[in-house]
C-alpha cells in the first residue's frame, strides 16, 4: 500500500537472536535496528525505498537522530509493533515520533518511546528528481547540518576514557561512510570498553554481584560524515549519578582533518543495573563506594 509522506505508518517484526546477551532480553542496541527498520518501511511504504532512492533518484538515506526511552523490557520472542509519526520541525530533517509496543498476555505494553530524523543525502550520481516534495528534506552532505570548525586536541577531562578505532567496512554504508547502526555499536562498545577498564567489566558484575546491564535512556546525534578506514578518537565521560542507581555517560566521536579534530557525532547513554536474583530480582542495583569510584574515576 502507498501512504503518503505524513502519514502514520505501523510495523510488525522481532528482534534478532544477536541481541539477547543477556539471558533472553534484548539489549538497546537492538531497539535501535528495530527502530531503523520501521523507517526504512515507511519510505517502502512510498516506493521510495533505499535502493530505489539510490539507484533511481541518486540520494542517500542517513539516519542522523535518534532518542529513546527505555521503559519495559524486550525479550527475544516478542512481537514488536512500531508506530511512526511524521512530526514538522526545524531544518531539512523528517522527523518521526515513535512507539514500540508488544502484546503481553492479552495486554499491550510499550517498550519504547521516542524521536527519530533522517536526511536524504546527494549520492553523487544522477537521479530523477524527488516526488512528493521530499526534495526539502536532501541535503548535499550530513556536514550542513551543523557547523563544523574544529578542536586542536580532544577535550579529556581528569575521568575522561579514551578509545580510538579504525571504521570497518561493514559498520558503512553508500559505499564510503560510516552509518547510524555503526554509532549504535560503538556507543555499545564504549560503555563495555569503559567498565572493563575501571575494573567493574560486565562480566565482572554479572559473576560476583549478579547484576544486569540496563539501559533507560539512550540519544545519538550525527553532525558531519566520518568514511571508511577513518579514525575515530571517542571521548567517554560520566557526567552523573543519579539516586545512586543509573549514570549518564556522555560520547563524543571526533576524525581528525588536517589539523583539526572534527566531531562528527554525539551520544548521551542512562545506564544502570537490574539484580538478576534473589528476593529484590528485578529491582535497579544500587552503587556502592567502589562501583561509585570507578564511574567517576574517583575525581568526585
């Protein structure tokens, strides 16, 4: 069925066996892909799927916002049901609302809720041009959206973790750049990084404490394209702690051009833990002193 580009649009699907690392509930990560996929439907919805507007309209789509919340758990058999809803907003984003929810025993519970935009982005080849007045929302490159001038060195604060890596060919996309899922992963990547690290590693909790990853909250944005077999220099900071249960982690996604540090993207990540057993099984883990210390790097 064809909808129109402001229409609401409703998609069923499951999420991958990838993302169960934890007994059976899936992580963040995963709501993410879902919450692409549900995009990418809408624009099939259109006749406008990726392929056809690369090959038939020569753009790109690119992912460059998202925000989400956590409410509820996502377990690996659920039937997840995703509601985008095209909202106005400033600049050349289309912004979508969003709602995840599943069906549990005759109940409908939301697992998620939040805000996503994309950008169509000039693939450098010759197209038709863009029906239904989506030609507002392309762009010749991400890097518009946002300037860009620059920093000598990176910003490491006294807690600040630092983790350089190579962007793999496969965490890309269009050929040369590197995708919204591949910032999903390293935000992922990151935290695990970080942990381990400060000594408190994910399997560390899990073996001594029986304490289980949480996430409650989790926004990336994108504001310039970082290619293919680039650096990227990701500066981790914990900004807080809140009610000594959940930490707010800030990453920040720098390549280096020329003589200047470019951030090309940035995530804010609420990150906590759940108690797998006993008689609080299920409730939010509280810090000690030296869970305390190591997420601020005993600055604080």
């Amino acid at each position: 069925m064809t909808t129109g580009v402001q229409t609401p649009t409703s998609t069923v699907g499951r999420p991958r066996y990838e993302g169960a690392n934890i007994r059976t509930w899936i992580g963040f990560k995963h709501f993410g892909y879902l919450l692409e996929e549900a995009v990418l439907d809408h624009f099939r919805g259109l006749g406008l799927g990726p392929a056809a507007l690369f090959h038939r309209h020569g753009v790109g789509l690119e992912f460059v916002e998202t925000s989400i919340q956590l409410p509820a758990t996502l377990d690996v058999d659920d039937v997840v049901t995703t509601v985008l809803t095209p909202v106005d907003g400033v600049g050349p984003a289309l912004r979508f609302t969003a709602k995840m929810t599943v069906d549990r025993g005759g109940r409908t519970e939301t697992v998620l809720t939040g805000r996503i935009a994309v950008v169509l982005t000039s693939a450098g080849v010759a197209g038709d041009p863009l029906p239904m007045g989506l030609d507002r929302h392309l762009v010749s490159a991400v890097d518009s959206l946002g300037k860009q001038e620059g920093v000598a060195e990176l910003p490491l604060s006294d807690n600040a973790f630092l983790w350089s890596w190579r962007i793999p060919y496969y965490d890309c996309h269009l050929s040369d750049r590197l995708q919204h899922g591949g910032y999903i992963k390293a935000v992922e990547e990151g935290i695990d990084r970080f942990l381990a690290d400060r000594g408190i590693s994910i399997r560390t909790m899990l073996d001594t404490r029986g304490w289980i990853p949480v996430v409650s909250r989790s926004r990336i944005k994108v504001f310039a394209a970082a290619y293919m077999e680039e650096t990227v220099h990701t500066v981790l900071t914990v900004r807080d702690i809140v009610r000594d249960v959940l930490y707010t982690a800030d990453l920040d996604f720098y390549v280096r051009r020329g003589d200047r540090l470019i951030r090309t993207a940035t995530a804010t990540i609420l990150h906590g833990y759940a108690i797998s057993r006993g008689e609080r099984a299920g409730a939010l883990a509280e810090f000690d002193a030296v869970t305390r210390a190591a997420l601020l790097g005993g600055s604080r």
